[in-house]
C-alpha cells in the first residue's frame, strides 16, 4: 500500500484527480441501485475486498484531537486554494471563474441528491461545504494518531477524501462514521462507503465493528462497487 506525500505528489500521478469523481445519479426514491453506479473496472479491487482488508477494532481516544493535527487551512495548489478546485471540479463546466475563485455554478449534490445552482460566491460560501469523506476525528480515533504529521496532513488534503457537499447536509454528518450516518441520497451510499474504504486501506486506518457491518450492508445492495485510488 503506497502513501502520497504532499498535494503535488497526488495531482502528478493522479492527474484526473480533480475531475468529476462519482457518478452523478438521481434521488427518485429508489432503495440504492440494483448494480455498482461507477463502472467497475477488472484492475481495481472491490469496495467489498477492499473492506475485508481493514483491521476491525474498537476505537482510540479521542484525547489530543484538533484539527492543526492534520492541516491549519487549505492549501494552494497551482496558485489555487485547494477547497476552489474542489468545488470547481464538482461544478464541472458549469463553474464561473475569477481567477481561482468559483464565482458561480450549479451541480447534482450528492449527499442530498439535489441539483443546485448557485449565483454568487457568497452562495456558494454558504451553501456549500468541503467534507472529508473519512471525518478527521474519526481518523485520528481510528488510527491517524499515530501516523506521521505528513501523512495526518495527506489525508486531510487528498482529494480523494474530499466531496463539495451541501453545508447543512456535511454539518449532520458532523465526525459521523458509516455506523452513525449516511447520505440521504440513498443512490450515493455505494460510492460514499467505497470512498470511505479506499481511503481507510490507503493510509492504514482501521474501522470498528458497527461501521464494518454498516458498510457492509451497504455495499451488499451493490456488490460490484469498485473501490477508489487504492
């Protein structure tokens, strides 16, 4: 298992990494999709085998968490903020630009399901939040306590780990695992628990025994979700 060091490092060899990075489906109401929504690729290993990787144990304490353990802020990448290549890479071609800055754009938010469309930054200032996919409370009590400030600050910025999401939606969530929260958007729960996994067998983090069954039950409503990046 490789481990990215730095923001440039990850965009050099993941050169698609600040495309579109789920597949955009609709909230009709349907329990989950009867089949993986992301095309499942015969290289890349299953969500599911991904998932039977990961050590299950309890967690750690959470004493000594902050989140200048992981990153005081986001950084710049190729003169940008990180969070407006984000949100310009989920926007897509919809994305009006000042410079780095989104000034405007519309999007299927995929927490929720809804399309959204935004006029002003301050719009989108309001509305819409960077999650980390793995919260970094839960990382640190699952094993990024222990693993070097580098690596805490790769998995605070990799854009693997990061959704623009609906902000009301990301403040639910809060430092929720899979066992605590899911997306609404019920046809998103495959992708979000494969990005969960893949991230978590990326940098060697660990998932305790309700969130493996929650994930678990999650991804046997689509078995062939392939996991991400790893």
């Amino acid at each position: 298992m490789f481990v990215f060091f730095g923001v440039g490092i990850w965009v050099f060899l993941n050169p698609e990494s600040y495309d579109t990075i789920f597949t955009k489906v609709e909230n009709d109401g349907a329990d989950y999709a009867a089949e993986a929504v992301t095309e499942a690729n015969a290289e890349v290993p299953l969500a599911t085998e991904v998932l039977e990787k990961l050590e299950v144990k309890g967690p750690a304490p959470k004493t000594g968490y902050t989140r200048d353990e992981f990153y005081s802020g986001w950084p710049t990448v190729d003169g940008c903020s990180l969070r407006q290549k984000i949100i310009k890479r989920e926007f897509g071609d919809t994305a009006v630009l000042d410079e780095c800055n989104v000034m405007a754009g519309e999007y299927d938010e995929p927490y929720t399901g809804e399309h959204k469309i935004f006029s002003t930054r301050e719009e989108i200032s309001k509305g819409v939040q960077i999650d980390h996919v793995v919260a970094l409370s839960d990382a640190w009590q699952k094993g990024a306590q222990y693993l070097e400030r580098e690596v805490r600050y790769n998995i605070a910025t990799d854009p693997l780990n990061l959704l623009a999401v609906d902000a009301v939606a990301n403040e639910q969530k809060s430092d929720g695992d899979a066992a605590t929260w899911l997306p609404s958007n019920k046809k998103f729960r495959c992708q979000y628990v494969a990005r969960q996994v893949s991230v978590k067998y990326k940098y060697g983090m660990w998932v305790t025994e309700a969130e493996k069954s929650a994930i678990s039950n999650v991804l046997s409503n689509c078995p062939n979700e392939p996991a991400v990046g790893v």
